[in-house]
C-alpha cells in the first residue's frame, strides 16, 4: 500500500513538471514556421530606429502621427495590432507624439460640458487644444510561398510608411524581409 502511494505521488510529480509553462526572452526565439516572437522584434527594432532616426535628422521638426491599418496580406494570422503597439510604444518613449483619435468623441464632449457651465472653470477641458495629425502611417505585411524539395519556403515583407498628409508626399518607407524554410514532410512515429 505504501508503495502504491509512493508510486502515484511520484508520477504525479513527473507529470505536473511536464505540463508547467516555460516563460522565455521573446528576443532570443529562434523562430518558427508561423509568424511569431522572432518576426516581431526584428521588425520593431528595425522600423523604430529607421523611422526615429528619420524624423531626428531628417524630418528635424515636430511631428505628430497617426497610425492607420497595417494590411495582412498573407496567409497567416498576424496580429498587427500587436506589430503596431510594440512600434509606437517604443517611439513615444523616444519621445515622438502620437494622435489617438479612439477618445476625440469623448475629449469633444468632455469640452462641451465644460461649455455650458455646469462644470468648474478650473477643471473644464478647454477647446482649441486638439491636435491634428501631419503624418499617417500605414504598411502591409505580404508573402510569397513555394514548395521546393520537400519545404516551404515562404518570404514575407512587412513595408510601412509615413505620408505627410499635407502635401500627400510619402516621406519615410523601410521595409523588413525573412525568408523562412520549413520542412512540410510529416514526421512519423
């Protein structure tokens, strides 16, 4: 009896280990055959510097950007969402603004409150105040994909740029490119 109890605790031991999560540095994923961790910093990294560097010695005035859609043109799921939180998150700690227009309905009603009187002068959110955006950034994440000797070799592109809505003259593109091979046999056991 007392070895059965040994034994179950045992292999309850055993298999609580093997189901655990492992957290790992998202900067050392060595990739895979979805788009992931790997393609997401690479693609940070490279658009932040270029696009920072642009308008710092570039540029060399204020600017103010609104994100617009980053287009999946492939056929993965890409949460670009994800792409473009990690892209402006970065700049804005560089110290480049952002428009956000999800709470302009909300800002514009906070400031007609304040208009009718029925809120402290000192505490209304004044109007004149909002900003507008003189860039738009946008992109597109596209893909090609063959088969060749048993892989999958599929090479994707992630483009954005920044348009300058005042002329309509696009002032800054860069563009990150993998190019990722996969075996697609099957393995068998």
């Amino acid at each position: 009896m007392r070895s059965t109890s040994l034994l179950i605790i045992t292999i309850s031991l055993i298999l609580s280990g093997c189901g655990g999560t492992q957290y790992r540095d998202a900067t050392k994923d060595r990739g895979s055959m979805e788009w992931g961790p790997r393609e997401i910093k690479t693609t940070v990294n490279k658009m932040v510097t270029s696009l920072h560097n642009y308008l710092k010695s570039e540029w060399n005035q204020p600017a103010l950007i609104r994100v617009q859609r980053i287009k999946n043109d492939t056929s993965e799921h890409i949460d670009t969402k994800m792409l473009v939180d990690e892209i402006v998150t970065a700049l804005i700690q560089m110290r480049i603004q952002f428009i956000e227009e999800s709470y302009t309905k909300e800002a514009v009603e906070e400031m007609e409150k304040g208009m009718t009187g029925l809120v402290d002068p000192d505490s209304a959110v004044p109007a004149g105040n909002l900003k507008s955006p003189n860039f738009f950034l946008f992109g597109n994440i596209n893909e090609n994909v063959r088969y060749v000797g048993g892989k999958k070799v599929q090479y994707l592109t992630v483009t954005l740029t920044m348009k300058e809505l005042k002329t309509g003259l696009s002032r800054w593109q860069d563009r990150q490119e993998f190019l990722k091979a996969t075996a697609t046999d099957p393995i068998d056991f």
